[in-house]
C-alpha cells in the first residue's frame, strides 16, 4: 500500500487564514491613522480662545500670590457725584413732554343734583348662544353636534336661510341668561379646542 502524501500547500508552522490577519492590519491601520489625526488637531490653535485672552506661562502660575500692604485711601468726593446716571431715558422723556403743548382744560360741567335712584327694574337678558360652527351641508353640522354630545356639550342645529348664500346649519350651544354663565360655557369650549362666537 502507498502512504499518503501530503500537498506541499500544506506547511505545517503556518497557522491562520490571510482574511483574518489583512482584517487585523487594516484596524491597526485605522488607529493609527485616528491617532495621527487626533495629535495633528490637538496641535492646532483653537478657533474658539480669543485672541484678548492672555495665557499665563505655567512657572507664573505656580507661584503663590503675595498679598499687597493694605493701604487705601479715602477719596473726599462721593460716588455718587462722580458717577454718570445708568440711563437717560427719564431726561429725555421729560424734556418730550415739556416741548408739547398740554390741550386746554374742558369747560367746567356743573354737577347735577343728587336724586335718589328710581328703582327701575332690570333690562330682560337676551338670550345668548354660543355659535360652535355652521355648515353648508347637513351632515357636518350633525357630526360637530356628535361630537359635542361625546364630550358632554348640549347643542342643536338650526337651519337658515341666508340670501345670496343659500341654505346654512348653524351648530349652536345655549341658551344662556347671563353673561358669566355665557363665558364659562366658552372657556369650556375653548379647553376642547372649539373657537365658539356669541350670538342672539
């Protein structure tokens, strides 16, 4: 019988796949390249530190600061002499206001007698309601009366007849006898993002 021969391919010290080892150069590659590029921007002035700023060299830095004697002198002029007023709007406003030429004063009303208050009743409120929405077509005006009913707003739909416009449905939430009544009804309706007009 023969022995098998082994292909002469087949070294025996040689261990891995080329796919594995390019796979590993090119990561050492890319570090390699990072790092380079990192220190050469690191290296660069900075575009950010102004050019007023003063950079103190470090053997400055490390030394300790000495106290000055304290000696202070008393200045005989108050500050606030010296000083310039922060703002000069209230100069300004004031010499606008003398350059103007005041109206002259209304003739004199003569105050009427005093009478006690005739106990007159009350106007009669006009009913109001709140204008939710009106539509050309019947069917939207019944869906935005849905969908108040959903979010727990009583409304009806009221049909007019407007000329030259035709035929409208008018979606409105009421009646209410007074103003505040009114305007609570209106703040409910704005909450669920409902623009609501007031009308009679």
């Amino acid at each position: 019988m023969s022995r098998p021969t082994r292909n002469k391919s087949d070294a025996p010290g040689r261990k891995g796949s080329p796919l594995l080892t390019g796979i590993l150069l090119g990561m050492v590659f890319g570090v390699a390249l990072a790092a380079g590029l990192a220190w050469y921007l690191l290296k660069l002035p900075s575009p950010f530190v102004s050019k007023e700023q003063v950079i103190k060299p470090a053997a400055e830095m490390a030394k300790p600061a000495v106290p000055a004697p304290k000696t202070v002198a008393v200045q005989a002029v108050p500050f606030a002499a010296e000083a310039k007023p922060r703002f000069e709007f209230y100069k300004v406003l004031t010499d606008k206001q003398d350059a103007t030429t005041l109206p002259e004063p209304a003739a004199k009303i003569e105050p009427a007698e005093n009478k006690p208050a005739e106990n007159k009743p009350a106007p009669p409120l006009k009913t109001t309601y709140l204008q939710a929405g009106s539509f050309a077509n019947a069917a939207e005006a019944e869906n935005l009366k849905a969908s108040l009913a959903m979010k727990g707003v009583e409304s009806s739909v009221q049909t007019v007849t407007i000329p030259g416009k035709g035929v409208w449905h008018r979606v409105r939430v009421g009646p209410f006898h007074s103003e505040k009544e009114m305007n609570n009804a209106r703040g409910s309706l704005k909450l669920i993002g409902l623009e609501a007009t007031p009308t009679h």
